[in-house]
C-alpha cells in the first residue's frame, strides 16, 4: 500500500529492535507503528527544542535557558502524570 506520508531510516540498538518486535508481535500492529505515534505526539517538544537550539546558535546563554525551560517543563508533566496515574490505581 503507497503511503504519502515522508519516510525516514533510524538505526537502533539490538536490544530496540527486540523490544518493538515484541510490542509489534504483541499488538499484532506494524512494527514502525508505536515509534511513529510516540514521535507525532512530540512533534511540539521538537518544535521547541529546534527553536532552543537555532537561538543557541545566535546567542548560548540563552538557548541553553530555553532547553532548560523545556526540560523543566518536560520533568513537571512527568510528575503530574505520575501523580494522575497512582490516583486511577487508589
């Protein structure tokens, strides 16, 4: 089946390639199929940290004051869903 969708090559370690031929098995889904959902729901996150790092290239001090925004950001949302996760379990 053609897909218009851009295609990209990753290359990862043994120890990947098992794992998300296990979830594929698993899923019965595509292999390529989670990467590609965890991807386009960051696709915001990448925005970001390319807007960081092209505002690094003029001036590093403050790109590296973005990332460390974005990062912070990123452990906030991580805690809150955590927090949001041990409240389903009770």
């Amino acid at each position: 089946m053609a897909t218009k969708k851009k295609r990209i090559a990753i290359s990862c370690s043994e120890e990947l390639y098992k794992s998300l031929a296990r979830l594929a098995g698993a899923s019965g889904a595509p292999m390529s199929a989670f990467p590609t959902q965890v991807l386009e729901g960051n696709v915001e996150l990448f925005n970001r940290l390319a807007d960081a790092m092209e505002v690094a290239q003029e001036d590093k001090s403050k790109g590296m004051g973005i990332l460390g925004g974005i990062l912070n950001k990123q452990l906030v949302d991580t805690a809150q869903l955590s927090i949001n996760l041990n409240d389903v379990k009770g």
